[in-house]
C-alpha cells in the first residue's frame, strides 16, 4: 500500500535525488500515549509531522512514512499537506520495516536516501547538510554525539547488578537518525542480511556489509521520545487566557452572576441564561488551551442552549482544561457594573465557581468595579466582564 498526500506547501531546492523513509511502524506504548506516539501531538502538532516537514523543507522527496497496520487514516491526517509524502505498511521489527520502505522507493530510482526515526521530532537543517556533505564522499554518514558521562559495565550480582570495568567514553559515540546512505547500496545490505532482523539501527545493517560509515556531528535536539516524562515537558509549565462578555440588562429577566441568582430591577438578556462572569471565565479557559471561543462550543444559533445553565458551559471548559494536561493555578473575573453591588455576594460567587470548576476557592477571585457613570454600564445599560486565569501543568 502506498498513498500520496496533497502537495500544498511551497517546494524547495531539493538535494539531487534524495529520498527519506520515516520509521513510523512502532506501537510506542512505553510513551503513555492514547495512540502510538508517532501520532500523539507534541508541541501541537503529532509528532511524525515535525520531521516529516524538516525534510520537506530541505527539499527531500518523497518522504516515505512506514506506519503500521490499520494506521492509514490517523498517519493521513497527521501529514496532511506535506509535499512528497507517501505512506506505506511496516513489517514486524525496525529492520523489516526500512528493508519495506526501500523496495518501494526503488522505482523512483534516488540516489540517496536519509533514514530517521519518527520518534525524533526536531530534525535541524544543519544535521541534515552535513550528512549530505558527507556522502559526497562516503558510502554512509550518520550523526553522533560525544559521552560526557563516566561508563561502567555492568555485571551480574546476586541482589544487584554489579559495577564492572570502566568503558572508555572517549572511543564512544551516541548515535542518532537521520542516517544517510548511497541509496543502491543500502538497499543491497538490506536484501543480505540473513540473521534475525534485530537490528538497531541501520548503520549496523551497513556495516555488517562492509560499508564505511562516516561520523557527522549531530544535534542535541535530536533527542528521541520515549516515556511518558518526554510527553509532559512538552507542554508549557504555565498557560494563561483572557476572557471578556457583555449582556444587556433588561426587565423581566433572571440575574445570573457567577453561577449565583441575584434579586434586582433587571436581569441580563441572552439565548442562555446570560451569566456574563461565567462566560468570560469560559473564553479565558478556552483561550488558555487554544479550544476557541465560547460561541464554538455553545453557539447561540442552536436551541438546545436557550436559556441553559451557564455552569454547563464552564464545566465543559474545565473539562477540556484538565484533558489538555492542566489544571486551574488561579482565576480572576472582574465584574462591570453600576448595580447591583456584587460585595454581598462576593463569596458566595468564589464558592460556586469553584465547585463548578472543581477547585479550591483560595484559587478564585471575583471583584467589581464601576466606570464612574460612563458608558453603557455607567447607563445601567448592560454589564460587562474581564477574566483572566492562568493553568499549571498536571
């Protein structure tokens, strides 16, 4: 099976004949992620989709992405727009899956060809030239980094393994993907193999065929997701959002501020129950998650929300809140108004957003200010609301 995406992106100068397979066949499941972690988002995006469109930006085509079994319509949308890209079935191990990639690349006859691990999402330009440089000279390039930290082996104990002679970091390297080869050879080294297909990496296929392989510098950000923790550190420690709303006061309505139903002359007018601090506070959640706007979510021109509970909306909002990984640091919603006075009932406002939103009061504020008679509030024409909350990461 093999499927090309839309070629909506600018194209580059491309290298002469390079081709890229993406390995992108593994299940992942060390990561925690719901979904394979080639396909979990990463900085916003899914994480095969950043190397996928560094490659693309260095001009390689095709990009050949090996996914696994049944991923055909989630690894589609992952790389929706990226130009060269072509998926195509894995095989069981790493090792299968290239050997794969490289028979379907053999017809567009590439010189070269770059092989990386999905699971590496920032692929930087300059790794990329390097190695490339390199193979105008060799057979095979591949980037590594020096070992800065002491080595041991280590040997078997009866309760622990046990410190065994010192390796010498200095003849030791880290190696890293993408991995550069004259493309006829290594497809030849992969067609050769005759032991279990268990190898690391295919620098080790290369060798085993007798290919020089040169060392380039690689990159430290290069790093390869693996666990869960590499997940976590992706999202920002601290998100904050703004919201603001405004409802008209009218007679013969209902008073709802902050979840709270406040005896006065007017209430406010909207296709809900027009709770101005609450939906200010829902726009601030959603602003601070990147989910849109209150009006995505409930929109007024649909009637299952006339005259709904704002509550609902602001436990939808947390809800996506603690689904993106976050939990509620602080909120503070500011009331505008000329009346009623909202220091009565101040407290009781704190309380019931906070149960709505499941969190301590300490970490809810509500005040109320004036605009000494100026405007449509000074008017007692409608009342207003800024919000603003901030979100720690769980």
């Amino acid at each position: 099976m093999s499927q090309d995406l839309s070629e909506t992106l600018p194209r580059p100068a491309e290298h002469p004949r390079t081709a890229a397979i993406v390995v992108a066949a593994g299940k992942g499941l060390r990561a925690g992620q719901p979904v394979p972690k080639q396909f979990a988002l990463w900085r916003g995006k899914p994480v095969v989709r950043h190397s996928a469109e560094a490659l693309a930006r260095a001009g390689v085509s095709p990009i050949l992405v090996v996914i696994p079994q049944g991923a055909e319509e989630i690894a589609a949308e992952a790389l929706a727009g990226i130009p060269g890209v072509q998926l195509a079935n894995g095989g069981e191990t790493r090792q299968e899956s290239v050997r794969l990639g490289l028979e379907v690349l053999v017809s567009g006859h590439p010189d070269r060809v770059l092989i990386h691990d999905a699971a590496r999402p920032i692929l930087p330009g300059p790794v990329i030239d390097r190695l490339m440089d390199a193979l105008a000279v060799h057979e095979a390039a591949i980037p590594v980094l020096t070992v800065v930290d002491s080595l041991a082996h280590a040997e078997p104990g009866e309760v622990w393994q046990m410190m065994g002679a010192p390796a010498r970091r200095e003849d030791l390297r880290r190696v890293q993907t993408p991995q550069a080869f004259r493309f006829p050879e290594i497809l030849a080294a992969h067609r050769a193999w005759d032991g279990p297909t268990t190898a690391g990496d295919d620098a080790q296929v290369a060798q085993a065929s007798g290919m020089g392989i040169a060392l380039v510098e690689g990159d430290e950000a290069l790093h390869k997701l693996t666990y869960a923790a590499d997940f976590a550190g992706a999202l920002p420690p601290i998100r904050v959002g703004t919201g603001y709303d405004v409802h008209r006061l009218e007679e013969g309505e209902e008073l709802w501020l902050c979840g709270v139903k406040i005896a006065h002359t007017h209430g406010l007018s909207g296709h809900s129950d027009a709770d101005v601090a609450i939906h200010a506070l829902v726009d601030a959640l959603l602003g601070a998650v990147g989910k849109g706007d209150i009006g995505q979510h409930f929109p007024p021109s649909d009637p299952q929300w006339k005259g709904a509970a704002s509550d609902r909306f602001l436990a939808h909002a947390a809800k996506l809140v603690a689904e993106a990984g976050y939990a509620l640091g602080n909120a503070d919603v500011t009331i505008i108004c000329e009346a009623p006075k909202i220091g009565p009932h101040r407290e009781a406002m704190r309380s019931r957003l906070a149960e709505i939103l499941g969190a301590d009061p300490s970490l809810v504020s509500v005040k109320a200010t004036t605009t000494e008679k100026l405007g449509f509030t000074g008017r007692a024409e409608g009342i207003a609301c800024q919000a603003a909350v901030s979100l720690v990461r769980i």
